[in-house]
RNA sequence: GUCCCCUUCGUCUAGAGGCCUAGGACAUUACCCUUUCACGGUAGUAACACGGGUUCGAAUCCCGUAGGGGACGCCA
C-alpha cells in the first residue's frame, strides 16, 4: 500500500518553526517512499482563521519547497488545500454514527457544572477528568434548556497501545482516559474528531507529528476502533525547544519561517538545519535535499528533543550561500540594498554585484550580509574609525604617488592594480600591507573588505581615483 | 497533582554488549596560509546525569533516583 502522509498546520497568524519541521519530515517520507503528501489547514477556530492567516501557511510552504499533492483535490471544494472546516458535516455525522452505535452518548452537563468538578478534583489532588456522569444515564433525564455535547464511550478498563516508530511501544492504561468531547453543544466537532474523521477520508496511513500530540495518539486510536477503522502508523517526533532549553516560542526571536527569509537564511539551508535536528545519518551534516530524499526514514529519527541553535543554522546557511548560484544571489540581495540605499540597484550596478559575489561570499552568512558586504560599491560610505588611523600622513602620501600610476596604467585589471601596489612597496621597501591597508580604507571607509584590487576593478578607475582623492585632501 | 516520553562534549549528534584511549559537526583556543576580514588547512580543550544490578565484559540490557519536556479544555 502506497503511502499517505499530511501536514495539518492551524493558521495561526505565521507558519513556526517548528511546525516546518514537522512539514520537512512528513514531505522527506513522501518522497522517499513514493509517496502523497497532503496539506490540510485545520480551519475550524473561525477566529484566527482569516484568509491571510492561511496565505501565510501557503507562502511558507512554498517558499520552503514543501509542494503538495493535492492542490486540485474535489475534496477541496476549489481550494488549493483541504479546509477542515468545510467537512463539519461530515465530522458531525460520524459523531451521531458513533451515537447510534452505542460508542458516543450525549452528555447534558454544563460548563459551569464541569468547571465545578475540575476545580473540586483538583482541590483533593485527584488527576482532572470527566467523571463519566451522563454516561448511562437515560436522555429522559436530560434537562431541556442545556444542548448536549457528544462523548466518546471510551473503554473503562484494559490498555491502549501505540507501536510508535519513533518512541517504540507506548501503553497507557485506559482509566487513565476520560470520555472527551466529539460534538460540542453548537453542532461543531473538536479537533480529536476531525482529525481522525479527516485522516481516514483522506486516506492517511502514517501520522508524523510533535510528540506534544503523543497522549492525543492514545484518544484517537480509540475514536478508530468506536469507528471500527483501520489505525494509521505513528512516528512521534521529539520537540524542538529554544536555546536555553524551553519550548521554542517568540521569546527566542524568530518563531516564524518568514523571519528566517527575512533575516537572509536560504530555504535550502534551513531544509538541511532541521533535517538535522532528531535526525541523523551517521556523521553526515551537509545532506543535500535529494540525499535526504534518498537517505530519510524512521530510523534515523532520535528520541531526545534538540535545541535551536541559531549559531549553526548560519553556518549550514553559509555552506549554501557558496553552493548558490551568483545571479540568484544578487537577486535575493536585492531588496536589502534597496532598503539601505534608498533606490534600486541599476543594472549595472546588478552586474558588479554579481561580479562581486565570489568574492564575498566566503565572507558572510546571511544575505542580509552579502548586501552589508557590497554596500560600498554602490555608495561612498563614511570613513570608520579604525579606517581613519590607517589613513596616516605618510599613507596618504603613497596613496597620492599611487593615484599617479593607477591614472597611466593602460588596463584597470585587478593584477594591473595589484601589480602597480606591489612595485609600489618594494621600491619603498614597505610591506604590501602598508598600501593595500590605507586603499582599502580610501575605497570602503572600512579596514575590513573583500581583496581590495579586485574590489578596485570592480569600482572603475574614475571612482578609484575619485574616492582616494576625497581621502587624501580630507 | 496524575499520566506519557526523554537524558553522550556548551549545542546538534555517531554509537544496536567487546571495534570506545567514546567519533563527527557547530562553537571555542593555538598555529599555518594571507593585502584586511573571511574561507581553507593542522593541532587542542571538552561528554556517556547519578546509584544499584545482569555479564568475563555496559555509553549500549534491567531497576531505582534526579533532572528535562509534553499532555491533562465544548483550543488546535
């Protein structure tokens, strides 16, 4: 049987961090065994579920690579997903199912009623569950004015296990369980409801989650068996906490996959970092997308949860900004420099940039670094401190005989530069260093840069000359 | 409080009873390369939570303890 797995994001507002983890592992198995991967927005908090609350899940989707399979789907209704919320129905249906065949039952007590009974439990330290009172009792006792909810008749006695491919067997005995809710008093169904009725329609056979939906595993299984269904297969995933070992939350700063666009990290980069968080091949760390593809399974999966560490996240980012094409570069480098410019790059200056890149890219880890890194091309930037100390008396004077030469040299190449500094420093018997530093400090304002001749190509031999005469009569 | 799960360098991890003097990666330290900064290269510091078993032999199996996480809603 061919394999089935979903991602059932809620929308939220963002698509978080952890939950493209979740996406990642889910779409890898897809892959890897042939598989379809289905995407179903768990739509039914009407509240937070706007339209752009769901375009965001979208983008995010899109923008880390996690195409879906079921975009033209009738089941959707139209829609390039399945909404959860357009099933209600039918949840509500397999509910009064359940009723009529005696594994549900009405429950007519008030929310009030039940907070009174969680509150007293919880005074005498009793663990807070519904206490079965409407369980058999005859709906001729039912008081009119209170809509009754629908309850799972769960199993008092024996155990539930759950053969997990992550976590192994997992068993919890079944009083520890109560009757939960399937139908709310409005006609609506919960999400242990939904999510199972949606599972089987859709036709899931392998349910990969956050092991923070672990104890839900054990309800659900019991709402399939109620349904006389068949149980999916289970991998519980171990939670991705922040740095200092708490659930990842904003608190830790970048909770959205949005951020992670917008702070200059490669969706190829963030792709390899998760798929390394719980999961291993031995001590392979930079795993291309198809090697993943090829490599990903269940057993490679670990049981511990792992932190986020930002720090290595930059490295694999930088790993992938050397990997990636110059063109794509200057592209996503873009928008940066026009935030910090002030107006578009024109293209030529596009073509510098692109020129640069090799140069720059051993240089930096994010794209928001690449536009740093290149903002002096395009723009005379205010000498630095540090730069103004090179820029000595005695190296201004140099700088002034260099202008002289750079002016006759007959092409304006990188070696030509660094050809004209280098006879420069040996005729004065100073270290390369002692004029390469004040040019660099004329060009870039900076005492740090990429190989400053180059750059010096780069910039033309009128905005060399140009930007060394600023310095040397400033 | 009750239940479920987890525990190897600071972090991510390798490890399926002898291959372990516990390996790799990030971070960190030193050196080399070098026009600066990086990249790259070489070397180093650094971990089996603790206590009992089982076994000729345990990071690996079992039992406790401690610590961490999660779940206990007419949220998803």
């Amino acid at each position: 049987m061919s394999v089935v797995v979903r991602f059932p994001p809620s929308p939220t507002g963002f698509l978080h961090i952890g939950s493209a983890r979740t996406a990642l592992f889910n779409w890898l198995y897809a892959k890897h065994t042939g598989g379809t991967f289905l995407l179903r927005v768990e739509d039914t908090d009407r509240e937070r579920s706007t339209p752009e609350s769901v375009a965001t899940i979208l983008e995010g989707m899109q923008w880390l690579g996690f195409d879906w399979d079921n975009t033209t789907d009738p089941k959707n209704n139209g829609k390039t997903y399945y909404s959860q919320f357009e099933h209600r129905e039918r949840h509500a249906e397999v509910a009064r199912q359940m009723v009529a065949n005696g594994t549900a039952y009405y429950c007519y007590a008030s929310t009030q009623e039940l907070d009174a009974m969680r509150a007293e439990q919880k005074a005498k330290g009793l663990p807070q569950r519904y206490d079965g009172r409407w369980r058999d009792r005859p709906a001729s006792e039912a008081p009119a004015d209170v809509k009754p909810v629908v309850r799972l008749k769960a199993p008092l006695t024996g155990e539930t296990v759950v053969d997990d491919k992550v976590m192994g067997r997992i068993t919890v005995q079944n009083s520890q369980l109560d009757d939960m809710v399937l139908l709310r008093g409005d006609g609506t169904p919960t999400y242990m409801l939904a999510v199972v009725v949606d599972d089987h329609d859709m036709g899931v056979t392998h349910v990969i989650r956050g092991d923070d939906h672990m104890t839900n595993t054990f309800r659900q299984v019991q709402i399939y068996r109620a349904m006389g269904w068949d149980v999916p297969v289970y991998a519980h995933l171990p939670m991705i906490l922040g740095p200092d070992g708490a659930k990842l939350s904003k608190r830790h700063g970048a909770p959205a996959v949005s951020d992670y666009r917008d702070k200059g990290y490669l969706p190829e980069a963030i792709r390899n970092y998760l798929l390394r968080l719980c999961w291993s091949h031995g001590d392979d760390e930079l795993i291309s997308t198809e090697q993943a593809v090829a490599w990903f399974d269940f057993d490679g999966i670990g049981k511990s949860p792992a932190r986020f560490d930002f720090v290595k996240l930059a490295h694999v980012n930088a790993h992938y900004i050397g990997l990636a094409d110059n063109e794509r570069l200057a592209d996503l480098a873009a928008p940066f420099l026009k935030e910090a410019l002030g107006r578009d790059l024109t293209a030529a200056e596009r073509d510098v940039l692109i020129r640069a890149l090799p140069d720059i890219k051993p240089r930096v880890q994010t794209v928001r670094e690449i536009a740093e890194a290149t903002l002096f091309y395009f723009h005379r930037l205010p000498l630095h401190e540090k730069a103004q100390k090179l820029l000595t008396p005695e190296a201004k004077a140099h700088l002034r005989d260099l202008a002289e030469r750079l002016k006759a040299l007959p092409d304006f190449t990188a070696e030509a530069i660094e050809g004209a500094f280098r006879a420069y420093a040996e005729e004065k018997a100073l270290k390369l260093g002692g004029v390469a530093q004040p040019l660099r400090a004329a060009l870039t304002g900076s005492n740090v840069s990429p190989p400053i001749f180059t750059a010096a190509a780069l910039l033309g031999r009128a905005e060399v000359l140009g930007r060394v005469q600023a310095v040397v009569e400033g």
